[in-house]
C-alpha cells in the first residue's frame, strides 16, 4: 500500500463517489470505489481495506448485508455507514450489523475524514465501546444520539429528539465551551447554509434550549454573527 490508508469506499452516487474519493486522495488515502455492495465484497476479498465506508441503500446488495458477510469472518476492519435514512431503527440496526460509525448524509467531507481517523486510531473491535462515543453527559443530562434521546438524570424523565436536534446538540457536545459556527452547523446537517435554512437552525437551537431547562448550569449562548456554545459548569 505503500505507506497510505487503503478504503473501500461503496457508493452507488457516482457524484458524490468521485467527491468523496478525490478528497480523500487529497488527504493522502488511496480509495477504491464500488458501484454497489456485490463489487464492493469482490474488492474486498481481493485486496482487504483498512476502511470500509458504506453507503446503506445500494444495488444487487446493500451495505447491511455486505457488512453482515463480511462480520462472518471479520471483526477488525472499521465499518462507516453513509446514509440518508435517519430513523433511529435504521442506525441502531447499522451498529448490530457490525457498524463502527454512522454518518447521516448530508455530511461535511471533514467529519468524514476526522471520523476515519479516530477509528483508526483506536481498537476497532465491534464492541459497544463503538457506540459509546454518541453518547455524552451534559450536566443533569445524559444524550444518546444515536437513539435521538435525552435523558434528564434525577428525575428520568426522556425526551426523544428530532434528527436535527439530535445532530445540532451532538455537534455543540463535541465542542463543550467552545464556539460552533453557525455554517458548520448548516453545512453539516442541512448541507445548505442558506438564509432559511440559517432561520430553521435558530428555531431548533430554541427548541434545545428548552430541551435542557431542568438544569440550570446549562445554556446554549449565542455569540452574535459567529453561532453557539454549549456552556457547561465544567
């Protein structure tokens, strides 16, 4: 492999295929590209990956079969599901098929990018350690994203989140105290940063705003004309 990460990548968009193989290649990987899951278990028998980054919905095999024959006889390779189905079946579905990560579409080329890394910087046994790393304390709270849940600790009460609630506080808990702009946001989740769409993220971080009332140590601030910070006691 001559020193570079070798992924398989299986996407049956060919646009969004070539988008994401040439930014990879700019980043030092050496992608391979499938059409659909039958190519991408042939590619995968022929030369193993060190990444598997899978689409979900694709032709002649989709990727939870082809990660369920490849989980027979492997446990090691890091598996990422691309998808646009957000439903919380579909993603807690992904992770007993053998998923190590998730990535709902749209998605930034970056978080794909810092995703493949962590994943391969770490032990990447299909452990419910994989899943933990969508799960996060924040104050009284415990959220869940990859089950869209938050859970307020003393009293157990739980609220179910929308998707994009869910991936706006998970982005804000992966920056504690720290500043997350208002485009990464949108280009992130709504994969748009349009006015409009800039006018729908403020109703959502409203709705979180709520969400997180029961502790008063929380709050999400806006600094004006940059995004949001979530402000722990921390």
């Amino acid at each position: 492999m001559n020193g570079k990460i070798h992924i398989l990548l299986a996407e049956d968009e060919r646009t969004l295929a070539m988008i994401i193989k040439d930014t990879l290649d700019g980043q030092g990987f050496d992608v391979t590209v499938a059409d659909d899951g039958e190519q991408a278990l042939t590619f995968y028998r022929a030369n193993k990956p060190d990444v598997l980054v899978a689409d979900v919905m694709m032709p002649r095999m989709d990727g939870y079969e082809l990660v369920r024959r490849i989980r027979k006889s492997d446990r090691q390779t890091p598996v990422i599901f691309l998808t646009a189905r957000s439903a919380v079946g579909d993603v807690v579905h992904g992770f007993e098929m053998g998923a190590n990560d998730y990535l709902k579409k749209p998605f930034g080329m970056q978080e794909l990018i810092v995703r493949i890394k962590a994943l391969l910087g770490r032990a990447c046994t299909v452990t419910p350690q994989a899943v933990e790393a969508t799960r996060f304390i924040i104050g009284q709270y415990l959220f869940d994203a990859v089950i869209q849940r938050l859970t307020h600790v003393p009293t157990g009460t739980k609220t179910e989140l929308s998707y994009r609630e869910s991936e706006i506080l998970r982005h804000l808990c992966l920056a504690p105290n720290e500043v997350v702009t208002s485009q990464s946001l949108l280009l992130n989740i709504w994969g748009d940063d349009s006015f409009f769409n800039n006018k729908s993220l403020h109703v959502f971080i409203t709705k979180l705003r709520h969400r997180l009332s029961q502790d008063e140590s929380l709050r999400i601030a806006n600094v004006r004309g940059i995004g949001y910070k979530l402000i722990t006691s921390d």
